[in-house]
C-alpha cells in the first residue's frame, strides 16, 4: 500500500548529489584582483612577476599573492581601493605590452572547476560589477568615411573612363580632384553627384571639389556612436555577460557595464577590438625596389608580411570585415588554424567579380588593428591611435568563389578571437577605455546584507513553525524546501543566470509555493485520517489526490513565468527565470522528494496506529 520504487531513490539520491556539487562553489568568496595578459611579442615570466612585485612594494602595496594562473598573471588584494591603486601603479609601469585590467578572482578549487561547477552570477544590483565608460574617436570615423569617398570618387571616374591627374584630400574633409586635360569636367560633376547624391560638387576650371555638407558630417559622427552601441551589444553577447548595461553619454562616449563579470581583460578585449580583416590585390612590382626608392606605383601601398618582408598591394580594398556576417573559427584540411567566412551578398558578389577575373593571380588578406595609445605632452594626456597592419598571407586564387571561403594564417588565440569580433560586427570608430572600475552593489552592502538575513530568517521560521504544527510531516516539509532552494541556487549556478533582487523575489515567491504545495499534501493526509482511513493509506492517498491539485495550480504560474520571459526584458527576466526554476523544483521536491522521505519512515513499521501530523 505504502510503496516507493527505489529506482526514484536513486534519482533522488543522484539529484542531491549534484545539486550540492554545483551548489558548492558559491560559498568560496572571490578576491579583488587585478588581471595581466600579455599582447603580442610580449610574455609572462618570472622576470615579469618579480617587476610587478617590486612596482607594488613602491606604491606601498601588499598584495595577498602574485602568481601566472592560466594565460594571465593575478594580482590579488585585499579590498577594492588597493586594486584600483594597484592597477594604476602597473599600466603605467607596464606600459602597452601588456593588458592590465581589474578582475573579481575566484577561489573556487581547480577539481570544482573541472566540472564545470561555477558560482552564481550576481547582479548589479546585488554583487556589483564592471564598470567602462568609452571614448569613441569621431575624428577617425569620419577620416574612415572620408576615405571612402575618396576611393568611391576615383572608381566612379576610372569606371566611367574620364581621366584625372589626382585624388586627394582636403583639410575641410573636402576632396579635390584634378582631372586631365581633355577631360569634360561638367560630365565628371554629373556622374559623382548621381553617385553621391548626399554630397556637394564644385566646378573651378579643370578641377572638382567635392563638399561634404556640415548635416553630412554630424550624420557620420551620430551614425558611428549608434553602430558602435549595437556592435557593443552583439559582442557582449558574445561574452555571455546577462542583463548588460549599454548607453549612451553625452556626445562621444558609451557606459558599459557588466554585471558579475569574472575575466574583465576578456572583456576589455572583446568590447574595444578593432581587428578586422581586409581583402586586398597584390599589384605587380618589386615592393624593396619600390621601398628603397620611394617609387610606389599610384595604385599601389608597401604594406608588411609578418616575416618583416614589404608586399605592394592595392590601395582599392576588395571586401572588408563589415560585410561578413558569419565567422567561425575552423581547422583547415593542413590542420592549421583558419577562420571560415560567410559575406553579405554585396561582398559576396564583389569577391566572386574579382576572383572570376584574377585566377592565377595572387590576393593578400590584411590583419588590421588600431591600438589605444597614451602620451602624456605638457603634462596632460594625449590620446591617440596606432594603426597595425600585417599581411597574415599571399595566395594564388586557384578558382572562383563568392560568399564562403576560409581564411588562413592566424595563430589558434587569434582565429578564436577574429571569429568572436567578425561575429559581433566591426566598430564604426575606434574606443578608448577613459574609465575602468568595480562597481558597488546598487543597493547598497548594508541594505543586500540586511534583505538575506531578513530572507534567512523568515525561512527559519517557517521551519520552526511547521516542525511544530504538523510534526514529523513538518520536518519532512523542512527538508523537501532546503533540498528546493539547494536544487534553484545549483541550476542558476550551472546555467550562468544572474540573481538580482527580482531574483530573489521569485525565488521567495517559488519557496511560497512549495509552501503550499506541502499544505495541501498534509492537509489532504489529515482528511484521509479524520475519514477513518488507516495511517499508511492516508499517506498513500494524501500525495495522489493532492497531486494533480498541485501540478494544475504551479502549471498556471509556470505559463506565467513563460510569458515574462518572453516579452520581459531586464529584471522581468531575472525574476521570472528564478520563478520557473524554483516551481519545477518545487513541485519535484513536495510531490517526489517528501513521499520518499515519508515512505522511508513510515513504510516498515508493521503496527502504525498514528502519524505525527
């Protein structure tokens, strides 16, 4: 009558076991850190660990270790004013071989990590997080436009066959064309203004110049701010960072912040990249004839394999990172690394109409990146870029192709990074980070700390009071509600959601449900007794008959969670995250959990006259 198969023990027993596994790793509290990796060319060592201890010792700092973990060099303190110190002290001293980036550091042990076990993220609200806020260069995003039209002006011209001395720029951000003498400068005014209807074109004598309106202008500098954002957004994406903050500030810059992030030099990395890829020709000539004597062909530029050795190739740039929208990291059928393209259908058909025409010839790819650079000119700061350029490989176009074709070259770090950034999209202008810094929790440490011992409590109570009202059942409600919240804090843990403080207000809401789930089972057991019916039968029936009552209620309030999910956004997404996570358990632990609890205590017992109810 009163039976429980064990093959749900051991699914009981198996869901404990890995509930308190990856439960575990939230009591380790994390360290204050500050985090050093290494760019290009530059490496971790010993040499480098005893610098940064000696540059701490002179700031007057006393870290609790500085030690390479992984592919980075910590430095743990003690509170949050020390890593600020600290990481000011070693950019400076570091320079710009390496990253240098604050960090929360966990303790959780290596053997936890190993499967997979991670701490809770916690929301802004609650923990704290990243804080960036971002300079968007607007000068280089309209040298980048401007640049375009440039190059837009002489493909209009050399495709329309009318003959021009030079193409240059302006410091207005104007363009001057000079068009030869027999040249019809009239029909060169008709031709760009029907191709570049937004722009103003002037006729003095046999010279064009080419007006960029000021409303063009302040277009170009809004535009670049908006792309950037939604760039920022698709490559925080990439990070897996939930519930990001990502706005606006005034005219130049971006606020990002990241709640709970672990690894904020990934994070700096991925957000202020501006590594692309660039399709380019390679035009005929000897590039050290052309370099020794500064003779460059006009359509041509001296740019650097990563041997040292120049190659010229054009200035007319085939297809670049903004048009592809899918990139993977692969492995080529050499077994090196490879990044797998995918292009928009403009650059496809561009690739297509250049390979169709250049088979047999060779076409370099060009790894471009702007690096932030400061120097410091009557003493204050001067912030600037420097642009690297290398050609990452020369390869003869053996056939035709368009939209996919893989690209080879990079080291395995680099493809894995290339494919993340050509993923989320290429910035319109470059970023400097002007400010970096762990935030506080929003509402306060006080006010966080005062709510969990509040929520505490109010569980503590709850125990206490069914211990007493319902007895051995209460104890029994007891556990099946710990085993709840253990099972929440586990699948929250192994997912990567994010507690907030709406978090926490469905899980309270979720535990509430438990609650009742477990009234009405031992309500429905007191009826069965009250009816006359034998102890063990009244178990027995208390759980199937206020079963199907408890999965109809928690159903509804499921479908619920569903829909906030679904067209909530923000902290209606936490909330209704923990809201569905805790009813499932809850429902697996008062209808599964405490019947197997009940059954194991009362099932033997031959002569069972009462339950403690």
């Amino acid at each position: 009558m009163l039976e429980f198969p064990r093959w749900k023990y051991f699914v009981i027993l198996l869901v404990l076991v890995v509930s308190a596994l990856y439960s575990l790793p939230n009591v380790y509290q994390n360290d204050y850190a500050v985090q050093i990796t290494a760019n290009r060319g530059a490496s971790l060592d010993e040499a480098l660990r005893d610098r940064v201890e000696g540059d701490l010792k002179e700031a007057g700092l006393v870290p609790k270790s500085v030690a390479i973990e992984g592919d980075s060099l910590m430095v743990r303190l003690t509170d949050p004013e020390a890593q600020t110190l600290a990481a000011d002290t070693l950019r400076t001293g570091l320079g710009e071989n390496h990253t240098v980036a604050l960090n929360l550091a966990s303790n959780v042990p290596d053997w936890l990590d190993m499967l997979g076990a991670k701490p809770m993220v916690l929301g802004l609200d609650l923990q704290g997080g990243v804080h960036f806020v971002l300079q968007v260069d607007q000068k280089a995003a309209l040298e980048k436009r401007v640049d375009a039209y440039v190059e837009d002006v002489r493909v209009t011209l050399r495709d329309n066959r009318i003959r021009y001395t030079a193409v240059d720029r302006r410091a207005d951000h104007g363009i001057g064309v000079s068009l030869a003498s027999d040249a019809d400068p009239a029909r060169a005014r008709e031709l760009l203004t029907k191709a570049m209807p937004a722009l103003g074109v002037n006729i003095q004598g046999n010279r064009l110049t080419v007006v960029i309106p000021e409303a063009e202008l302040t277009q170009i500098a809004g535009s670049a701010i908006e792309q950037n954002i939604t760039t920022l957004r698709n490559r925080v994406n990439q990070l897996g960072v939930a519930e990001p903050i990502i706005q606006r500030q005034g005219n130049d810059r971006i606020v990002v912040q990241l709640p709970g992030v672990q690894d904020t030099a990934e994070a700096k990395r991925m957000i202020g990249a501006t590594a692309t890829l660039e399709y380019r020709a390679v035009i005929d000539g000897n590039a050290y004839d052309a370099l020794s004597t500064g003779r460059v062909p006009p359509e041509a530029k001296i740019y650097y394999r990563r041997d040292g050795s120049p190659v010229l190739l054009s200035k007319r740039v085939i297809v670049t990172g903004d048009q592809m929208v899918a990139a993977t990291s692969a492995i080529d059928q050499n077994g090196q690394p490879a990044v797998s393209v995918t292009l928009n259908n403009v650059g496809g058909d561009r690739m297509f109409d250049f390979t169709s025409q250049s088979v047999g010839k060779p076409m370099a790819v060009v790894y471009t990146e702007r690096i932030p650079q400061v120097t410091t000119v009557n003493g204050e700061e001067v912030r600037s870029f420097r642009v690297k350029e290398e050609v990452i490989s020369v390869a003869n176009i053996n056939g035709v192709f368009g939209k996919n074709f893989q690209t080879t070259g990079l080291e395995k770090g680099e493809a894995d990074d290339l494919a993340k950034l050509l993923r989320a999209g290429s910035l319109a202008a470059p970023m400097d980070f002007v400010e970096e810094r762990i935030v506080g929790p929003s509402l306060g440490k006080e006010n966080v700390e005062r709510g969990v011992t509040a929520v505490l409590y109010a569980f503590l109570f709850t125990l206490v009071f069914f211990g007493v009202y319902y007895r051995m059942f209460g104890v029994l409600t007891g556990l099946a509600l710990l085993f709840n919240l253990l099972i929440v804090v586990a699948v929250m843990s192994l997912f990567g959601a994010t507690m907030t403080l709406p978090g926490f207000a469905g899980l309270a809401l979720s535990i509430g449900l438990s609650v009742d789930a477990n009234v009405l089972i031992n309500e429905r057991i007191r009826e069965e007794l009250r009816a006359g019916v034998p102890p063990k039968a009244a178990i027995a029936g208390g759980y199937e008959k206020a079963s199907g009552t408890i999965l109809d209620a928690n159903l509804t309030a499921i479908l619920a969670g569903v829909a906030l999910y679904a067209f909530g956004t923000g902290p209606l997404k936490g909330f209704a995250v923990t809201m569905v996570v805790g009813i499932i358990a809850s429902m697996f632990t008062a209808i599964t959990v405490s019947r197997a609890l009940a059954v194991l205590i009362y099932a033997r017992r031959k002569k069972l006259k009462s339950l403690a109810i």
